[in-house]
C-alpha cells in the first residue's frame, strides 16, 4: 500500500500536536507516508459556505497532486483532520455523482496544467492502523501499557459523517479497539459522534461552549480520566477552553483531552515532546500511565 | 357587537418566491428538497436546533413553500455547525447540510445576515487567507474577524491568543503551501470562468 500524508492547515497550527504525534507513530510502526508536495488548504466548512465550486476545486487540486505520485497502485491520501477528511472524499463523491461539478473541476484544473481521474483513495489514520496496520501489530508495539487509563473515545462528527465507510455512523469502535490494544480501557459512553459546536466556539459562543460542556461532563460521568479526539477543532475546543466553561457553567471540569496518537505515542515508550504532550493546556500528567 | 379581530399570519401564497425553491433544488444536494414528509427527524437530532428561530424541519418546508426572505433571515442558517446527523439520518436522503450551506451562499450573496455577525466575516477572512497563501491561517483569520465584528472582545480572546503562541500552537508568521501560490488564484478565476461557461 503506498500512502502519502495530507496534514491540513490545522495540523500545523493550533493541532501541531496531532500532525507530530501521527508522524512519530507512523515512524514507530515502520510506516511510509511522505507529506504530500505543494499541498493547500481543502476548502473546508467556511470555504463551502463562500463558493461551493471553488472549495471543491481546492480540495480536488490536492487529490490531482496525490495522483501524479501514482505508481503501479493507486495513493491512499492519509487525512488526518476530519474536515479535511470529509472535504476531500465529498469532492470524490460529488466529482462522480454531479456531470457539470465534475467538468467545471476538471476544465479548471486543467487550465493550471493538472488532471483528476479519481483514483485517490482518502484515508483517515483511524482506519489505516486498525484495517492496514492491524491491532496485533499496534499491541506489538507498545512498551508502556497504559494500565488504568479510563479514555473516552471521541470520534466527533466528521469522521464517520456522513462518508467514512471503515467505521459504524452510530456507535464507531476503531478508536475505542485501538484504546485497548494499548492497554487502556475504553469507556463506554454514548456521546461519540455528537457535535462538539466547531466554529461555533468561536462565532457563537454560548451554544459553543455547551456542546463541548456537555460532552466533557458526560465523558467524566461515566469514569472517563481522559478522552481521545480525531480532530484537531474538537481537540481545541474541549480542550482550550474548559477554563472559561468553569466559569460559565460552575463546575469543576478539569478532563484531559488529547489526540488518539499522542496516547499511542505513550504506549510506544514515545518521549513526551516528540508527540507533543508539552502543547496541551490541561496537562495529561494527571491521567494514569500518561506521565 | 364587534366583529371578530384578524390578521394575516402567514404570507398569502402570492407574497412567496415561487422561484426560490427551484433555485436551492438545482444546486449539488439539493435534489431532494421536494422530497421532504416534514417528519421531524433533522430537528429532533440537530444538536442546535434548540437556538433555532426556525427548526431544520420548518427550513425545509419554508424553502420549499418560497418564503426565500424568512429562511434568509433566520439564524438558523448560521447555527448549523455542519454535524451531518440529519443529512445520515433523513428518511427522504434530503442532503440538509448541504441546504444549508446553499442557504447560508444565498444570504451572503444578497447580503441578508445580521451586522457585525461573525460567522460570514471569518468565512470571507479565510476565503482571503487561502487565495493569499494556498492555505488558511487560523490565528490570522481568526483576529481579523475579531476586529471586524467585536473588536472589544480582543482583549478577552487576548489570553487565549498567547497561551497558543506560548505552547507553539499559533504560527507567528503566514504558513504558506509549498511551490506557487499564485496557482491558487489562477485555479479559482479559471472556476468562474467556466461556471460562466456552463451557465
């Protein structure tokens, strides 16, 4: 399987924690997959609600580029950030499913010398190191198992909705498998997919912040000492922001909260700064096995 | 005795948009829109709809009814985070999400949105960031559109600015996509040129 890395504007910016854990992992476990050349931004949410075609047209200039690296097998672009994720597979889909969309995208590109013939196949890491890499190779590798690690595995909106096919839209498990494996325990709890407010937070704030409170709370409710997330926007608003939902809500929520390959980077024996942990604003000290 | 007192509640069908509906229809996603049984399903598991104006379900209805000025207005629009839940959960596969971002296109384009409201701003900022650099700069993005809907909130949001810069998760300087940016603004001119073609 050849692979190259798309990592998304996020991911070298408030998620940077995310983009270098994932490279340290894929490291561990003998993985190639390059960053992808000359990439740009997907188009994501705020592009769709300027100019529907043009953020197509920039999330399919990235898969052009994949494609061009295209051996004897097809690239899967590996998207880690789930808006990038969606984006990028919502331009395969359309691409097919809309003769004008798909002929706009392809006369555009061609007019900056590139082509698309749909041959990239868009990855999340969820499902690359639970369907490719495989679990018996991932416990293989860990050194540090993380032994009493209560983690909530949050898999927010984007990442199964509405296109990933490796995962349940309703109840995913790759994530929770992937805790496991690493010697953690996955909590049960049934606020995986639901929204964590994205840009929200930002532009409206108070129903922002409830989400990703209500989420938080629920998360330590049922045990949680920890939760994982999948996306860089969830990781910034449950994360960053607790400190003003003390304030605003007058509860004591104070739950760690990082991106599933940081704590697979722990179990891998992986030092502390090469997956980022000295980024997060609650420290994950705090959590057992993280330390 | 006095006769009973009445008003008009509701539009009379010849003060709606009989075009607007059509409009929304064409675009990618929106196919479905007649479709709809107004069975309730995307409001009862839309995580906003509680903010709403107008719940997703009545979006749908108004859409398709034609009271385009309604809909345009509401703040439901610009509520929608974009979660998906209803556009997987629809029992009529109406692509919701996908209408409201054709909504959301439509208010931008005719300029009906509330003033200094955030969220048009920092699409625009990121818009303007992307053709610039190939990518999008958050901490950029963001403070622009601080500054342009709630300047006085940059000294709140200041804190949180320099705990990212102090952690290396704010970029000081303009991340820019490897190669020619320029291709960027030659690929997004080339779309208008040929949606014009198209159309």
């Amino acid at each position: 399987m050849r692979y190259l890395y798309y990592p998304g504007c996020s991911l070298k910016g408030t998620g940077k924690a995310y983009d270098e854990s994932l490279v340290a992992v894929f490291d561990k476990l003998g993985m190639d997959a390059k960053e992808l050349p000359g990439w740009n931004c997907c188009g994501a949410t705020a592009y769709m609600s300027v100019d529907e075609t043009k953020a197509f047209a920039l999330a399919a200039r990235n898969l052009a580029l994949a494609e061009q690296e295209n051996g004897s097998d097809p690239i899967h672009l590996i998207a880690p950030c789930a808006a990038c994720y969606l984006v990028l597979n919502k331009v395969q889909k359309y691409m097919a499913e809309y003769g004008h969309l798909r002929e706009v995208i392809a006369n555009s590109l061609k007019a900056v010398g590139l082509n698309y013939h749909g041959t990239v196949k868009v990855r999340h890491p969820l499902d690359v190191f639970v369907n490719d890499i495989g679990l018996d190779k991932i416990k293989a590798a860990v050194s540090h198992p993380l032994k009493g690690l209560k983690v909530a595995s949050y898999y927010g909106c984007q990442v199964v909705r509405p296109y990933a096919e490796f995962d349940d839209q309703y109840n995913p498990q790759t994530m929770d498998q992937l805790m496991n494996a690493l010697g953690a325990d996955a909590v049960d709890w049934p606020l995986k997919t639901r929204c964590c407010g994205g840009t929200l937070t930002g532009t409206v704030e108070e129903a922002g912040l409830r989400m990703s409170y209500i989420l938080l709370k629920e998360a330590s409710k049922r045990g949680a000492n920890i939760m994982a997330t999948a996306c860089p926007l969830c990781q910034f608003n449950l994360e960053c922001y607790q400190g003003k939902m003390r304030g605003t809500f007058g509860d004591s929520i104070d739950l760690p909260v990082a991106f599933f390959t940081q704590i697979m980077g722990r179990a891998f024996g992986l030092e502390a700064k090469r997956i980022g942990l000295q980024r997060l604003f609650v420290p994950v000290k705090a959590a057992p096995a993280m330390a | 005795m006095s006769s009973l007192q009445i008003q008009v509640r509701i539009k009379h069908q010849e003060e709606l948009d009989p075009d607007f509906a059509n409009s929304i229809a064409a675009l990618p996603g929106g196919e479905n829109l007649s479709r709809c049984i107004q069975c309730g399903t995307c409001s009862s598991t839309c995580p906003v709809s509680l903010y709403m104006d107008y719940t997703p379900r009545r979006i749908i209805a108004m859409t398709r009814a034609g009271f385009k000025q309604e809909v345009l207005a509401s703040n439901t629009i610009w509520l929608c985070a974009s979660c998906y839940e209803c556009t997987v959960d629809c029992p009529r596969e109406i692509k919701v999400t996908d209408i409201m971002y054709a909504l959301k296109r439509r208010a931008m384009e005719e300029k009906v949105y509330p003033k200094r409201f955030p969220t048009p701003v920092l699409a625009k900022e990121f818009f303007k960031s992307v053709l610039k650099t190939g990518r999008s700069n958050e901490g950029l993005t963001v403070t622009w559109m601080i500054l342009k809907t709630a300047p006085l909130n940059m000294l709140k949001q200041m804190g949180l600015g320099l705990k990212l810069l102090l952690r290396g998760r704010m970029a000081l300087g303009v991340e820019k996509m490897e190669g020619d940016p320029t291709q960027i603004r030659r690929l997004m001119e080339q779309v208008e040129v040929e949606e014009k073609k198209t159309h």
